[in-house]
C-alpha cells in the first residue's frame, strides 16, 4: 500500500526521473482500487439511486471471510477468492437490497432516511465483524505463505521499471469492470432498462419494468466491487473493524468527484490520487512542515474527499429536490405517563451508578459525558433537521483543547486548572462549528453528510492522530472531584444543565423556528425564517455541546485518547440517535446509557450491532423517520390512498434520457388506447395544477 522510500530508491542509482516513474508505477496500486471503489459506487448509484455508505463494511466483511477460509480453515486460495466475490458478496448486496432498502424506495423516502439505513448497514456490519473475529487487528489475508490473490510474475516495462502483479491484475478489472458496465447500460434491453428506472422508477414499473431486479443487480455489482477492493488491499493491511472501513469510505471521494455518475471521471480520479500520494513521498520540507505534509500524504484522500463534497454543491446529482424527513422521537407523540414514564427511566438509569463501585462505577462515567455529546446531534439534527455525522470531531476538539490548556500547550498562556480549561476549551471549539455549518447554508441530505463525515475525519487524521499535537498531555480532574463519585455527580449537574438549555431552546422562539425550517424550509423562509443564520446557530451550539461532552470524556478516563473519538464512532453515535428518537433529548440519554451499557455488560460489538440493526431496518418501521403523524395518514381518504400509486407526477421533460421519453410515450399511448375513467384520473394527475 505503501509507495517505495525514495532515499531508497536513490540509494538504488535511480535518477529522478527513473524515481518519478516508480513512484508513479507504485501508487497505482492504490489508485486502481480506489477506481474499483469508485466504480462499484457510480454504478450502484445509477441503478438505484442510492449512494452506498456500507461500501468499506463490505469490503472488510469479504476480507476477513477471506482470511478466515485460507488461514484458519486451509481452504485453497482461488477456491476461496470465488466463494468470497461470486457468491457472498453479491448476495450481501441483494440481501442489502431487499431488506434495508427496497422498503425505503417502495416509501418514497428521502434522502435522510436513506443516510441513516446506511450508517446503519456499516455499524452493523462492523459490529458483527467484531463479535466474530475480534476487535484487535489481524494480518491480511492471505497470509502464512499463501500467494497473493491478484498476484502472477512482476511486468517488465521499458527503462527498467516493473509493474507489481496485482496492480496489473487490478488495472486489468478496472478496464473489463469499465467496459462491460458501458456496453450493458448502452447496447443492451437491460441498460435500456436501468436508465428507465433511474430516470422515474414508477414510469418504468407502468411500463412493465421489474424495477426490483433492476435495483438487487445494481446493488449485487455494488457489493461484488467492494468485495474486490477488500481482497485487493487485505493483502498489505492489518485487518481492523474500524480501520479498513474508514479507509475504503475515504475512497467515495472518486466517485464524489465524478458526481456519481461518470465512470471514466472515477477511475481518472482514483489513478491520479494514487499516483499523487505516491509521489507526495519525495517532499521532505525541513522543520515543522515535515509532520504536516506527511499528514497529506498519508491521507490524501480523506482531503479529496473534503474538497470534492465541498465542490460538488449543494446536490451530487442532478434530480428533483427532496423533502427532508424529520426523526421523531417514538414518544415525542406521548401525552401523559408515556412520557412521565421515560422521564422516570432515564433518571433511573443516571442515577443507578451512584450504587456501583470500583471498574463499574468508572465505566459509568462515559454516560452523562457521552449523553452531553449525543445532546449535540438532538441540536443538529433533532431540531434543526441537518444531517451531521462529525461531532465526534467536536468532541474531541473539546478533550483535546481541555488537554493542551492543562499542559501549557498553549503559546502565550500558562498552564490552567481543569475547570477553566474546560470552559476556555469549549468557548473555543463553538466558533468551529462553523467548519460544518456554514457549507450547511447551501447543502442538505447526501451532500451536508459527506461533508460533515470529511470535516469529522479531517481532524481525526490531521489533528488527534498526529504525535505533535498529542504528545506530553497532562489531563486531569479537579482536585475536589478526584473521586470517582464525586466526578459523576459533577457530570450529572453538567447534563442537567445541557439538557435544560436544550429543552428551553426547544420550547423558545428560536426552537420553533428550527422545527419549521427541519420540517419545510423554503416555508420557513418564505415566513421570514432566517435559514442561514439558525443553520449556523444550529452547528455553533451542537459543536459547543460536544465539546463538553468529549472534554468530561476525557477527564473521565485521565487521557486524551484519539480513538474515542475515531469517525466511526460518530457514525454509531450518530445512528443511536436517530433510533432512539432524535427529537428529544431524553433520547441522548438512553442512547448512551445503550450504548455504554451493552459495551461494559457485554462482548465489543453488541452495541454496534443492536444499533446498526434498528438503523438499518428504518424502512420498515411504520412511518419511519417521516414528519407526518400517524394520525394524519390515519385520515387520509380511503379513495386518495387507493388512487395514489396510479397518480404520476410529471417529471421535468429536461431531465429524461431518450430511454426515458420512450417510456412516458410508451404509458401515454397505453393509457390513450385504454380510456376509461383510471385514464382520465392519469391524465389528470399528469397534466397537473
């Protein structure tokens, strides 16, 4: 995975363009599997409109089933490898296909809806990868003498130079991948009808197109790919649970960058970056540039990813606006002792730890401080109806300032005592909200949550993970709160504090008027909503409680520790959320009494999976996510609900493909030789107002 060092290259008598061209030759290896990556996600997204977030999972479950067949149950190689990419991964995908997302589609859902089955599906995925091989990473797959599974002898090239075997097996995919894709979609009835589907699936299923079919063939090549990435980097990477699948989620910016829809832009992008971070390797600035531009080496993608999301807009593909949904809380509708009896819970659950001792009552810290961190996303994403997946980033922006303040990290001021660190840690991270909230302005749904993760990930990448910003920290209670009690009565007080603000912004003119932007925006702002301006508000208030969420996280356990705040984990805690009921802050409380409680009760991974599983089965909760009341679909006239499937909207005439105006003539002229009154109700519909 690693380019070659060039003083070693040197050392070898290559002269520098002999080194550029190795270089070259050497990130091809990582760019012809980001392309792979890529071209799994344009082609999936073309065939059912859904950008797939699962993708890394994917690719770390196909490796570790890899590894486990080859090394642990001496299963021959090839044998194996097809196991892996012709029979489970297409049939995850399928899988994925008619359980999590084939309801949400049948429901028309939006985009947030269909977001938040995605974290699921990779929350799930990891967890269950957890609970059956283990959260500590392994050696890839194949291992212990066995060939690689794209491997064959080295290629010799002009001027002395080779190209590694699996690299040219992986151009060799890239190129068969890329070729039958164009050829099925443009010369074959099945492209015909794919483009039919993407173009309007309910036109398409008028016209007798299994749109079903069409959808578990996009998604079983969706997986097959990711399948492929997997086995192509497992090989030169230590298996992680939580390392692969942020890895290979980095890879989405090709497709970003290719807005979904070019293959050719995708596998452009993906050799580029590849050749690109491998020749990053030969800047070596003296002084403190050095740790930086090795940063932006090592995850070049992760800042493509960040700049494509940013310029893509505010949609990454051209169709008609979507309506955001609105999580409700499963007892936001409750009057009475429904609610007095959640309230009643949540107090039981915060204050049952006062009874704990020793290692129990220590794991019970992380409750009040995480409830603080999830109090942010009610903020965000609650209340003010955007999709933000990076507050952990927040999170550990506010253990992190707390830690520098402490040590005197700080140019210009001395070291503080913990209280005020704490506070000056998050006074300064609440500004930084405006890293996510202002793209927030012109960005919703798919667009604001790929921008939100890049920021989130950005700073674990640049900021938690690098030795010059986390090394020498003294994080520390203070003194009147060593104790372990006295420090979760603190916490409590805290909460109760974050909670009561939350609450009396929910109940507040401003509250109101980010419900009404959540719930339809451009009627807010038509009412004299100041939609920039509470978005913005939004993330500067989310950012603030995260960061004093992740500052008492880190006080809890004494240490700054970067991978308690790892951009997976903002995934989980984003997901628990959104399950638990995101318009109400008792769900901050129970989701991470959820959380805490099943990772200190039980085995790692639990957790991930009880969330993931709820996340992922979104499309077949009653209603969903959906804003509209149970009650409201409830009195719906029988003859409307009866009425609707038949009723088409118009789709914009500038938006149909050539496929697409064949099939609207093909249901006109089906409907102008039926007559009858269905006709005229079709009609109707599709003239419009």
């Amino acid at each position: 995975m690693t380019a070659p060092d060039p003083a070693v290259l040197g050392a070898a008598g290559l002269d520098s363009a002999g080194l550029t061209v190795d270089l070259a030759l050497a990130g091809l290896t990582v760019g012809s599997a980001a392309a792979l990556s890529g071209i799994g996600l344009v082609v999936c997204h073309r065939a059912t409109g859904v950008l797939n977030l699962a993708q890394g999972a994917q690719a770390m479950l196909v490796a570790y089933l890899l590894r486990d067949l080859v090394v642990e149950r001496d299963w021959p190689l090839w044998p194996a490898v097809a196991c892996c990419l012709l029979l489970v991964a297409p049939a995850l995908g399928v899988l994925l296909d008619v359980l999590v997302y084939r309801p949400l589609q049948r429901r028309g859902a939006g985009p947030a809806e269909t977001t938040v089955a995605g974290v699921g599906v990779f929350v799930l995925l990891i967890g269950v990868v957890v609970l059956v091989w283990g959260a500590a990473p392994v050696g890839g797959a194949p291992v212990g003498g066995a060939p690689s599974p794209l491997g064959g002898a080295p290629v010799a090239l002009p001027g002395g130079h080779t190209l590694r075997p699996d690299t040219v097996a992986q151009l060799a995919a890239i190129l068969v991948l890329a070729l039958a894709v164009g050829v099925t979609t443009r010369f074959t009835p099945f492209g015909l009808r794919v483009r039919a589907v993407v173009d309007d699936r309910r036109l398409a299923e008028l016209a007798g197109v299994d749109a079903d079919r069409v959808s578990a063939a996009g998604w079983a090549f969706g997986s097959f790919t990711a399948g492929l990435v997997g086995i192509a980097l497992a090989p030169y990477l230590l298996l992680d649970p939580y390392g692969l699948p942020l890895l290979v989620m980095e890879t989405m910016a090709v497709a970003v960058a290719a807005r979904l829809r070019s293959i050719p832009v995708a596998v452009v992008t993906g050799l580029g970056l590849g050749v690109l971070q491998a020749e990053l390797t030969r800047f070596r600035p003296a002084g403190q540039l050095l740790p930086l531009v090795q940063a932006v080496q090592a995850n070049l993608f992760v800042v493509a990813l960040l700049a494509a999301a940013l310029l893509a807009g505010p949609r990454l593909a051209d169709g008609p606006e979507r309506a955001e949904v609105r999580p409700v809380a499963p007892w936001a509708r409750v009057r009475g002792g429904g609610g007095r009896a959640a309230r009643a819970v949540c107090l039981v659950l915060l204050l049952l730890p006062l009874g704990f001792r020793g290692n129990d009552l220590r794991g019970a810290l992380l409750v009040p401080a995480l409830a603080l961190v999830l109090l942010s996303i009610v903020v965000v994403t609650g209340y003010g109806g955007q999709i933000s997946l990076g507050q952990a980033g927040y999170a550990g922006l506010g253990a992190l300032g707390t830690a520098l303040l402490m040590s005197g990290r700080i140019p210009g001021l001395p070291a503080l005592p913990a209280a005020p660190a704490l506070l000056f840690a998050v006074l300064a991270t609440a500004p930084l909200g405006l890293l996510t909230g202002w793209p927030a302005i012109r960005r919703r749904g798919l667009a604001l949550a790929l921008v939100t993760f890049a920021v989130g990930t950005t700073l674990s990448r640049f900021v938690f993970q690098q030795p010059y910003a986390t090394t020498g920290l003294v994080l520390e209670r203070p003194a009147f709160l060593a104790g372990d009690r006295a420090f979760y009565l603190a916490e409590l007080v805290l909460l109760g504090l974050g909670a009561a603000a939350v609450r009396a912004l929910r109940g507040g003119r401003t509250g109101r008027a980010l419900r009404a932007m959540r719930d339809h925006e451009p009627g807010a702002a038509a009412a004299g909503v100041n939609v920039p301006g509470l978005k913005l508000f939004a993330f500067v208030a989310g950012a603030a409680l995260a960061a004093l969420g992740g500052g008492l996280m880190g006080m809890a356990g004494r240490a700054f520790d970067a991978a308690a705040f790892d951009p997976v984990q903002g995934l989980v805690w984003f997901a628990a959320v959104v399950v638990a009921g995101a318009d109400s802050a008792l769900a901050a409380v129970l989701a991470a009494a959820l959380l805490i409680g099943l990772d200190t009760g039980t085995v790692a991974g639990v957790s991930a999976v009880a969330v993931g599983a709820l996340a992922a089965a979104i499309g077949r909760l009653p209603g969903g996510l959906a804003g509209l009341a149970a009650s409201r679909t409830a009195r719906a006239a029988p003859a409307e609900r009866a009425a609707a499937p038949a009723s088409v909207p118009p789709a914009p005439a500038g938006r149909l493909t050539p496929a697409g105006r064949r099939v609207r003539a093909l249901i006109t002229a089906r409907r102008t030789a039926g007559g009858g009154a269905s006709g005229e109700a079709a009609g109707a519909a599709e003239a419009g107002p």
